[in-house]
C-alpha cells in the first residue's frame, strides 16, 4: 500500500460535511502498526489505535468493552431446612445445555473480560431450629441464585422466609404458605394435608413438591435439575421431605441432595447441591428438620484462558476436552482471568 504523507501541521476540513474513511479490516488483518496508527476493526466495528506496544480501542462513554471469551455457568444457591415441612432447595441457573432451574431454558452464557474482577459467591445451607433461616444466595458476576426456603412451622403463622429459590414444604397444620419459588430458578413447595394436617415436601429445581396425604403419607421433596457442566450428569437442588407420624409416613427427598424427612429428626440436605432440609418433629412448634446443604458454582471456558481465584474461594479445576472447568464449594471472593 502507498503511502502518502501530509507534512502540514493543520489540516482544514471544516468546510466539509461528510467524512474521513479509516483503514479498516478483521483483528487477523491488522498491520505491524506505526505508534499513532488509527484503524476500524470491523469484528467489533469500532475504531482502534496503535500505542506503539499494542492495538487499543478509542474509549466511548456509551460502549461496552467486547468479551474476550464466552463463559458457561451453574450457580446453586444454598438450600433450605426442614422444620415440619421438608426445606427447598435453593435456585438454580445454567447456561448449560438445554434447562435450567423452575423448568426455563438453559440462559446465555456470560460474555468475560480478561484482567477484570467477577464476584463469586457460593452460598450456605438454611440452619434449621427455632431460630432457623432459609438458605444463602449463591453469585457468580451477574447471576444470583436465590436460596431455598425453609420449611414450614407447625401449627404457627410462618414468615416469608419459606419462600425463596424453591418454596419450603407446608407444616403440620401450617397457619400460612403454600410457600413459592423463584421464577426460572425452582419450584413452589407443597401443600399440607387438607384433614390430618400431613407436612409436604420442599419444591426442588426441576418438580414442585408433593402435597401430604391426608390420613396417609407426608410429601415428597421435589426432583432437581440435571446439569452435565462438569462432563457428566450430576443432579442439583431436590427439596427436603415433610415429616410424617412414622418412618414409613415421612417423606423421602428429592432427587438432586434433598434431605428425608423423619418422625424424629430429620436429615440434611447434600452439600454442594443446594438440597433442602427434611422435616422432623420435636416437642416445640418447629419441628426437628435437617439444616440445607450448601450451594456450588461451576464455570466452564475455553482452555486457552486461566482464571485467578482469590484467598476467600475453595476451589478447584479439570479439564474437559478443550474447556477448563472450575468448581467453587465454598467461600465469596473475586477472581479473574487471562
């Protein structure tokens, strides 16, 4: 290409209501580059300039740097103890494969910026007792998954906080609820028996849970959401089971780290599931139910790129083909990549 160059030190276009025409090409097509050097990229369309060391883009108020890469997420929020009712699992989000929690579609997967901080945050278990809280939020940039409800009370006015990513199960003669989940992230929880007041099962990520039976059984946890992020299937967020008057009454959890639920005390919720809680039964009005199991994070990218995560983050990173999967089980902090 010719070069042709302008030795004044003004050049006078104010008479002119058209335009210049940059150079313009694909990122592969740019030149060596002189320092000063001014181009249009036309795989993002926008104007660039050479520093002398690197190709920058010209800074717009109004623009949103373009993503280095594509990012697939699954973000389990901690799920929610069993009281009477069974807990529900806290909510799911994936952009991976085809369905993601509450029985949406899979979400897009998130546009990354290399050198930038993306907030993750992986979210506790409900606790469970008289002073119990529902499960913890889990975070990835900007995807929150809500945490799961706790189940719900017998025989008192319960609070809001058995709704939640899945809804927690109806107690024993639960004076409130049915209980919700989140749209796009989980199921409602069911209802108790209409007569003999049999709790129900927590809504898990992929089925509501089941109503209790009156004269008969305790609900069932609802089913979670199998997600294959990792390379293989694993099923995430099935509710807690409501409590019954014996063993054989109580309800089992759903598939995906529910908890069972007990006429004594029932189990926990799988950690790194986002399962709820069982429900149980005590002395008290609360029931004797099992804490939520904690939530998990995983990310999946390209492996050309290499995160960075921070002192707060337990995690940990495979390989799958030619993606990088990096799972977090514990803690909030940032990382990045590059």
């Amino acid at each position: 290409m010719a070069t042709n160059k302008v030795t004044t030190n003004v050049i006078d276009m104010s008479g002119n209501t058209g335009g210049l025409v940059w150079a313009q090409g694909t990122k592969a097509q740019r030149p060596a580059g002189v320092a000063g050097d001014l181009r249009l990229n036309t795989d993002d369309s926008r104007l660039e300039f050479y520093n002398g060391t690197d190709w920058k883009r010209l800074s717009e108020s109004a623009g949103t740097p373009t993503p280095d890469f594509q990012a697939d997420f699954l973000v389990v929020a901690g799920g929610g103890p069993g009281q009477s009712g069974g807990g529900g699992a806290g909510g799911l989000r994936t952009s991976y494969g085809s369905t993601s929690g509450g029985g949406s579609s899979a979400e897009s997967a998130l546009g990354i910026i290399t050198g930038t901080s993306y907030t993750v945050t992986v979210g506790a278990g409900g606790t469970k007792g008289a002073s119990g809280t529902k499960g913890s939020d889990s975070v990835f940039a900007t995807v929150t998954s809500a945490g799961g409800g706790q189940g719900g009370k017998q025989s008192l006015n319960n609070s809001s906080i058995s709704n939640g990513g899945c809804g927690g199960g109806q107690g024993r003669n639960d004076q409130a609820g049915p209980y919700t989940g989140t749209a796009n992230q989980g199921f409602d929880g069911g209802q108790d028996a209409a007569t003999t007041f049999e709790a129900a099962g927590g809504g898990g990520t992929g089925q509501i849970g089941q109503n209790g039976v009156s004269g008969g059984a305790a609900g069932n946890g609802g089913n979670g959401t199998a997600v294959s992020i990792t390379g293989a299937s694993v099923t995430y967020g099935g509710g807690g089971g409501g409590t019954g008057e014996s063993a054989t009454a109580s309800g089992t959890g759903g598939t995906g780290g529910g908890g069972n639920g007990s006429a004594t005390t029932g189990s926990a919720g799988t950690v790194n599931t986002g399962g709820g809680g069982g429900g149980g039964v005590n002395l008290s009005n609360y029931g004797d139910g099992g804490a939520g199991g904690s939530g998990i994070v995983i990310l999946r990218y390209p492996n050309t790129f290499t995160i960075t995560v921070g002192a707060g983050l337990t995690s940990s990173t495979t390989t799958d083909g030619s993606d990088k999967i990096t799972t977090f089980t514990a803690g909030s902090d940032t990382v990045s990549f590059s």
